[in-house]
C-alpha cells in the first residue's frame, strides 16, 4: 500500500510552469499509488464549481486521468478553495472528505487537517473562517453570478495579502495547544496537515508518549509531498521541473 499526501499546490493559470508539474507529478506517481489525498488549497482560488475555465478544466481532466488508472483520490478543503464541492469531486472521480478526518489504516490512526483550524493564535482570521464557512455564507456565496465571486475572490487575496504582512511569524504557525487538543481529541498517534508552508516533522510529547505531526509545503519550484507506505512515513522534496527528488526525510512509525 503507498498513499501520497500533498497541499497547497495553489494552482493557478498565471503559474503555468507549476500547473505543468502538477501534471508531470500526476503522471508519475500514477503506477505506484493506490491513493492521493490532497490536503487543500490545491487552487490559488476556487469560486465555484461552475467556474469551467480551459484552465480549470484541464486541472479536472487531469485528476480524472489518475483515478481512471486506478488511484483513489481524497479532496479536503483549504481556506483557498471551500466552494469546491460535488460537481469537481464526481468530474474528478474523486471524494470529498471533511477537515479534520481521521484516517484508519490497518496498523495505525492519522489525522489529516488542511491545518489553518490550529491557527488559532490569529483570531481576526479565525473569526472570518468562522463567518463564512457557514452554510448559510457558502450558499449566499453561490448564488451571487460568476463575474461577482471573482471579483470578491481577487479582493480578498488582496486583503489576504495586507493582513498577512501585518502579522508575526508566530501568529500564522500553529498553536502549540491546538495541537496537543487535536490529538487528545481524535486519539491519533499522527497527523499530517499543510497550510503554514511550513514543511517538516515535529515530535510532540504528551503524557510522556511521543505524537508525530508531518507538516507539507507549498508548491513553487519544487513540490512537496508525504509519502506512506507500510511502516515508513517520507517527507519528500521534489523539483517540478524534472520531479528529481531533492531532499528526503524519512521516518519510522512507532
Ligand atoms: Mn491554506
């Protein structure tokens, strides 16, 4: 059994060099994998699943390709792309999954979250995700015409952006108890999550047992991914371009 985890990807059509890699990971991992789960903010933005650009679609047909060759595919919500729902999924050939899930192999339990949830030291971003995350905000959202969620969708990168230059380094990392409550909460020995760019593999001792949080990167010029297969767990660095793997750490399930 092989899973592959990877997040924030923030596809976009200005970024065709990343979007191009995407593809050519795809292609690679398609002989190898039994499944992919991507955990969020696989698009810059996502404004609706009527949003059918050439662009988007191609994203869609690609995706299509792989779980046409057998791969099972898992989409879970970033902060980026929430309206993505059924529509995608089932164009896809893919299933979405809640954040958190709490994934059940046969020898282990793994929490997967996009990761923003443990944020919590940035209340003014806490209090936003709260607000429109709601049925009734996703629904309002929906209704308005297409034109007019792209426009929303750009100004909001755009206070995004402001909000974020604004703030220390140690607000946008996760909280430390947020962390120790998520694993408390779900009884999981591990958790994999992305969202803060902030690739790596952090032990957390709790009541003296050790807990494993593998942390996924953003994609630019080399990707992320983390890779599980039976008792190993890899943080795996790749450069788009050629998919060479750069870096490699390698971790041994307890
Ligand atoms: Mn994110």
């Amino acid at each position: 059994m092989r899973y592959r985890f990877i997040s924030d990807l923030h596809l976009d059509e200005t970024r065709p060099d990343l979007c191009q890699g995407f593809f050519s990971y795809l292609a690679r991992i398609q002989k190898d994998t039994d499944r992919l789960y991507i955990l969020g903010d696989l698009f810059e933005a996502w404004v609706g699943d009527d949003d059918l650009t050439d662009f988007n679609q191609s994203v869609i047909d690609q995706l299509k390709n792989l779980t046409d060759s057998g791969v099972s595919l898992f989409l879970m919500h970033g902060n980026r792309d929430f309206l993505l729902l059924d529509d995608f999924a089932k164009a896809t050939g893919g299933a979405l999954i809640s954040d958190p899930f709490v994934l059940e192999t046969q020898s282990t339990k793994i929490l997967l979250s996009h990761g923003d949830s443990f944020c919590t030291d940035d209340v003014e971003y806490q209090a936003f995700k709260a607000n429109i995350r709601k049925e009734e905000s996703i629904q309002f959202l929906l209704s308005l015409p297409l034109s007019e969620r792209k426009k929303m969708a750009k100004q909001l990168r755009e206070d995004g952006k402001k909000a974020t230059a604004n703030k220390s380094l140690e607000i946008m990392d996760v909280n430390q108890q947020a962390i120790v409550d998520a694993f408390f909460a779900h009884q999981t020995p591990l958790m994999i999550h992305g969202h803060t760019h902030r690739p790596n593999i952090h032990t957390h001792t709790i009541n003296t047992i050790d807990h494993f949080r593998y942390v996924l990167g953003d994609w630019h010029e080399v990707g992320y991914e983390i890779v599980l297969e039976s008792d190993t767990i890899n943080l795996i660095t790749f450069r788009l371009e050629d998919q060479h793997v750069t870096e490699r750490q390698s971790h041994r399930r307890q």
